[in-house]
C-alpha cells in the first residue's frame, strides 16, 4: 500500500542538485510530485541534507528551480528529496506541470 499524500508521475529530467558542500551534481530526476521527486544521481548525497534543485524540463524554455529541498533518503544512487521552498513563479510553473502530466501521461 502506498501511503504518499501526493501523486507522484514518472518523468526523466536532468537536473542539477546544489548545496554547501559538495558544489553542483548532475542528475536525473525520476518521478516527481508537489512536494518532492527522486533523482539518480552518482554524486555523494546523504539524508538530511540541504539542497537546491534546477530541473530541466525538455518543454520548458527556462530550468524549473527549487529553492530549498532536502535529502529526504538515499540509497545506492537514487535519492528522495522532499521540497521545501518552491518560489513564484517556479511553484505556479510545477503546479502547471504536474496538472500537464496528469492529463497527459505520456508527455
């Protein structure tokens, strides 16, 4: 049984993890929902940590930016991170993503 509050939908979007120590990460982000994602990433992450995200979206002109996450678990090279501070206008261009993928999985 799944128990998240919010749908998730499976993407694949690079990404770029940032953070105090470790500089900038690639990634690739796996699914994602309102108030997190997963990304695959071979950069050394670990749980608790503070982290901003830019997401790549391939129909977005501009990277999608998420001010504050943090590291949520990490296992092997996958990483669940949880969003905590998602700024206008990127919080209205995620909700109108999400709504997009709902509509239409295969996007």
């Amino acid at each position: 049984m799944d128990l998240r509050r919010q749908q998730r939908f499976q993407v694949r979007f690079r990404s770029v993890l940032s953070g105090s120590r470790q500089g900038e990460l690639a990634g690739t982000v796996m699914n994602l929902s309102k108030g997190g994602c997963l990304i695959e990433t071979d950069g050394q992450v670990y749980s608790g940590m503070q982290i901003s995200l830019r997401l790549d979206v391939p129909s977005e002109a501009s990277p999608l930016v998420v001010e504050r996450a943090a590291v949520r678990w990490s296992r092997g090279r996958s990483v669940g991170v949880g969003f905590i501070t998602v700024a206008s206008p990127h919080k209205e261009r995620l909700d109108q993503l999400l709504s997009q993928l709902k509509d239409d999985p295969q996007q």
